[in-house]
C-alpha cells in the first residue's frame, strides 16, 4: 500500500482452505489503522502514549478491546497526516 510515494504497507495474502478471499476486509482494516479513521481501531500501552503525545489526536478516545490493533507507529503516521485523513472530501 502506498500512500503518494511513499511504501507504507507491505502484507501477504495466503488463501486458506475455506476458499474465502479475505484481501478487501484485511485491506479495510489496515486502513483504517493506518488512518486511524475507524471505529474498529483499538490501542495497547505504547500507541496510547503516542496518542496522548500527538499533535491532532489528542481528543479520540482511545478503545482498548477489538480485533483492529494499531501500532504506535501508525498512530505517530497517522497524526503527521491527519489534516490530509481528517478532510470530508476522504
């Protein structure tokens, strides 16, 4: 995945036995980690951190259970974008 120029996701698809094509939902939920522009992004200890620490992020409230875990470094990515992420026109 890349955003303008620069790489910011690399992943593998492997089809499992199931014959279910997982890549739009996985696409999905790295974006809006990414992004952090979904309801489903949740937070552990250190990306917390990089929350309270940030720039524009500082008023999400963080969730601490789901499937769709976000990195600190993604949260850092996000804040550095956030005016690109937070416009209606996303």
């Amino acid at each position: 995945m890349y955003y303008y120029e620069e790489l910011i996701y690399i992943g593998s698809f492997f089809p499992s036995g199931k014959n279910r094509d997982v890549r739009f939902e996985r696409f999905n939920k790295e974006l809006e980690t990414i992004t952090m522009r979904g309801k489903h992004v949740t937070l552990n200890n250190a990306s917390i951190k990089a929350l309270q620490q940030s720039t524009n992020l500082k008023s999400l409230i963080p969730k601490l259970k789901g499937d769709f875990q976000t990195s600190k470094k993604r949260v850092e990515f996000a804040d550095k974008h956030w005016k690109e992420y937070n416009s209606p026109h996303i």
